[in-house]
C-alpha cells in the first residue's frame, strides 16, 4: 500500500507541536527549513553557485575558473568577518558574519527558523514565483541538543540583536558545520551529515492555492522587507573592511555583491565601484 503525502497544512501542525517544546536552557528544541520544491542537494548560499557550475548546471552563464576566482573570493571574505570584530553593535565576528549572511552575504552559513509559520511561508507557493509551480516541497527539522552538542557545529539566535528587525521577524537561527569532508561538499542532504545533525527532510504537498492557507493562518506577511531595519548595512560594512585590508575584489566578485548586499548609504552601483579594482590582488 502506497503511503499518502501530507498536505503543507498537516505539516504546519505537525511543525508546531514540535515548536513547543523547548530544551531545559530555554532554546527552541527543534529548528525548521522550508523549501518549495525537491532538490538534490541544500548547500550554503557561498557554495551554491560553485557547485552548480562545476556541476555543469550553469553552462554558457559563468567559466569554471571565473566562479572557482568568485567562491575563494567569497571563502576569504567569510574567513575574515570570522575573526573582524564588527563596528556595529560591537557584534562578535561569527555572530557578526552570520547576521552578514541574512541580509544577503554569500557565506558558509545555513539560515534555520524557531517558526514554523516562517518555514511554511518560505516553502509555499508564492504568486511572485515563476510557473510551472512544484507539486511538492521540503520541511526540515532540526534536532538542536543533537547538532549542538558537536564540536563541528554553531549555532546563533538571530533575535538576540534587537535592531534585525527581519532576523526577528523571521525568527532566524543561523547553523556553521565545520565538519570534515574529504570532498568538502558540504550538502545538507548528505546522508552522513542529517544524522550526524539530527536533520530530517519531510516531503509535503502544495496545498492548490497555498497563498490562501498563508492568508486565513495569518501568515502571508512579506518576510524579506527591509523596512527601517538598522542591520542591513553589517555585509557592506564588512566587505569594506576586507577590501581596506586586503585590497581590490575581482570585477566578477564585487558584480555579484553588489547585487545581493543592500546598499546603506549609496548605491549599488557606488558599491560595485568601490569593491573592485579591475584586477585579481
């Protein structure tokens, strides 16, 4: 007998049960991803587009050699804020880079929710999304005391820093794995790494007008708003600090960038300027 797929609302209450329990320090007990459809692979925002095109799925967009130039780019930029004490807020460097990360900056770091209305939001059906829509989704569910109990993992509250306004609404947790792989793949689907996590994907199926459900839950607010929100300029501000000490970022990098990192203060094009020098240093 074949085994029916729970509906996106069945696993919104599955997720909120587990959404309240908590560990005996106070933290959520579990953290949740949403993802509309069924990939293959749940890499970083940093090793993403590396991995697609030395996969080939990106062929005629970008040459290898210019995206493996881009990822050790990004890869020194991550390294950096790991160990830069922020200006703002006098953040701690990780926790600095992992706030960097939400608001646009290409990292090693994987962006969790406490909120299972977050994680169902980010995984509907959205009239903003291009068609053909998936029939199907992901919902990921974290087992914290187990991820956090290895020396290979970190985790960071997000809503501990009171000016993120998107960080809180989204009730985000952000996850670093520091684990070794020999490949250094690092996918959140790998087999070895959702058990050693605690991390399992559950398939669901889109609802026929998720936007709807999202409607009577109260849940289709604009998660991604930027509004008044006094965080965003930390990932500008740190690729200007890397780029003061390090010199110029290739052409290719500070393109990429400037497309993803709000700019505070001036434009993006001024950013793209001011992070390139033409040549690789």
């Amino acid at each position: 007998m074949s085994r029916s797929i729970p509906t996106l609302d069945a696993m919104h209450v599955e997720l909120r049960d587990l959404a309240s329990r908590s560990l005996p320090d106070g933290r959520p007990a579990f953290l949740f991803r949403g993802e509309r459809s069924i990939n293959d692979t749940t890499f970083s925002s940093l090793d993403r587009f590396y991995h697609s095109a030395l996969d080939g799925i990106l062929p005629g967009q970008e040459n290898l050699g210019e995206m493996m130039l881009v990822h050790n780019e990004l890869d020194d930029i991550t390294a950096f804020f790991m160990t830069t004490q922020s200006r703002i807020g006098g953040l701690p460097p990780r926790l600095a880079g992992a706030l960097a990360q939400h608001y646009g900056l290409p990292t090693h770091v994987f962006d969790f929710t406490a909120s299972p209305e977050v994680a169902v939001n980010f995984a509907a059906n959205r009239p903003k999304h291009d068609k053909p829509w998936p029939n199907l989704g992901l919902l990921a569910v974290l087992d914290v005391a187990k991820a956090d109990a290895l020396d290979c993992v970190e985790l960071f509250d997000l809503r501990t820093f009171p000016t993120a306004e998107r960080a809180i609404r989204q009730q985000a947790f952000s996850l670093i794995y520091f684990g070794f792989l020999e490949d250094d793949r690092v996918d959140l689907k790998r087999p070895e790494i959702t058990k050693q996590l605690g991390l399992e994907w559950l398939v669901f199926a889109h609802l026929p007008d998720d936007e709807t459900y999202l409607y009577v839950t109260n849940n289709d607010i604009d998660l991604e708003d930027l509004t008044g929100d006094n965080a965003t300029g930390i990932p500008q501000e740190l690729i200007d600090l890397f780029v003061l000490d390090n010199g110029p970022l290739s052409p290719k990098t500070a393109e990429i960038l400037s497309k993803r990192v709000p700019a505070r203060g001036r434009s993006p094009e001024e950013n793209r300027a001011r992070w390139a020098g033409g040549t690789h240093r």
